[in-house]
C-alpha cells in the first residue's frame, strides 16, 4: 500500500521569508511524487513532479522540492515567499507500476505581509 | 482552453435519490479519475479510467459507479446517496503515457446529501 503524510497542517511565514512544505510517502515501489496547489474554490493545479534523475525538481511560480530517497521525502520550497502563495498545498504519490495516485491530508500556507 | 468540466457546481439533495455528476475534458486524455476531498483526510480516489470502457477501483468506491462511454466523458454515479457522501468532488484528467503524467482538475463538485 503507498501512503502520503504531511505532517503539519499549517504553515505561517512572513513574505520574502524562505517557505518549506514538508511530505514523507511510503510505496513499495519506486515513487513518482507530484505538488499540487488549491486556491479557494478552485481544483487542484499542478506544481511540479518527480519522475527520476535530478533529485532538485524546479516547478511553477518559483517552487522547487527536493527528492530525499534515504529519508523518504519530498519537501516542497520557495527561497522568498509571496502572499499570494497563500493556499493548500497537497503531496502526492504513485508507485511507478501502478495508477492509483494517493494524496497527503493537505498543508495550509499562510504568507503575511 | 483545455479544462475539465464538472456538473453541477453545487447540489443539496435528499438521502436515496440517485444523481450524476457530469465530467468532461477536451484534451483527448485516455486517463480519467474520480476524488473526494474531506477536511483533514486530503484527497481519496474513488474510481479512475485508463480508456474508454477501462475503469477501476480507487480507495473508497463503495456507494458510487461510473461509466467511459466517450473518451471525454466520465460521469459519477451516486444510486442512493447517503450523508456520508457529503464532499467536495474533483474529476481530473492526464495523458495516459506512463503514471507520470500530472492531472488536470476541474473546479470541483459540491455535495450536499440530507
């Protein structure tokens, strides 16, 4: 069974602070992990993802995560955080010989100004 | 544009009355899937679709069915809602070329059974 776990449910950060979104998973498999945002009243939208290779993934908006194999992360970052990355981010995974896709509880950001 | 679209937006219904969810997508995706999205529980699969006539179970598919008649078309089929069936729903949709491929999300489904 694979399983996503983000373990905090907010997270509060001043604007033009680095943000850090953490995720941990667990397949059996090897692991394709995805970043997803939610804006209110909207569907999800994707980030970024981790496929193989470069274990620093590059995504949308500014957004980097970086694959950790040994301590089975996938934490989400941006160096400067803006208030308008304020949202829900969700972690993602999928063992790489199935398509089942399993989502984290969800992590809310908050960015102050 | 190339989105997902999800019908209705929003519907309070009543325990036992069978409704459908319409979902639809224009960008000639073979993948199609069905969540739920409950306050702290996150996202759950409920049944997805590699190609028209596929489809399988996800985590919690009981008390729901679906169909992939059409390659753009996969509707969510509720024959006797129940309370715990109250959620947010999200159909999404990916290029099938390996389980790699992102989703895209419509904008979500708000249910309300009583």
């Amino acid at each position: 069974a694979q399983s996503v776990a983000q373990p905090e449910d907010q997270v509060n950060v001043a604007e033009g602070n680095p943000l850090t979104v953490k995720c941990t998973y667990s397949v059996s498999g090897n692991p394709y992990l995805f970043w997803y945002v939610q804006y209110p009243n909207r569907g999800l939208q994707f980030l970024l993802k981790y496929i193989t290779g470069d274990n620093l993934v590059k995504g949308s908006y500014g957004f980097e995560a970086e694959f950790n194999k040994s301590q089975t992360s996938f934490h989400l970052k941006k160096p400067s955080a803006l208030v308008s990355d304020s949202a829900l981010y969700f972690c993602a995974v999928r063992d790489y010989n199935d398509y089942k896709l399993s989502f984290g509880a969800g992590t809310t950001v908050t960015v102050r100004a | 544009e190339a989105q997902v679209t999800q019908n209705p937006r929003y519907l309070i219904t009543v325990t036992g009355k069978k409704l459908t969810v319409t979902c639809s997508q224009n960008m000639n995706h073979e993948y199609m899937s069905w969540y739920r999205q409950d306050p702290g529980l996150g996202l759950r699969q409920i049944y997805y679709s590699m190609n028209v006539e596929v489809t399988d179970k996800g985590d919690v598919p009981e008390g729901y069915k679906v169909s992939r008649k059409e390659k753009r078309n996969f509707p969510l089929i509720l024959e006797s809602p129940s309370p715990n069936q109250t959620s947010l729903y999200f159909c999404a949709s990916s290029l099938k070329g390996g389980n790699n491929q992102p989703q895209h999300f419509g904008d979500g489904t708000r249910l309300s059974i009583l």
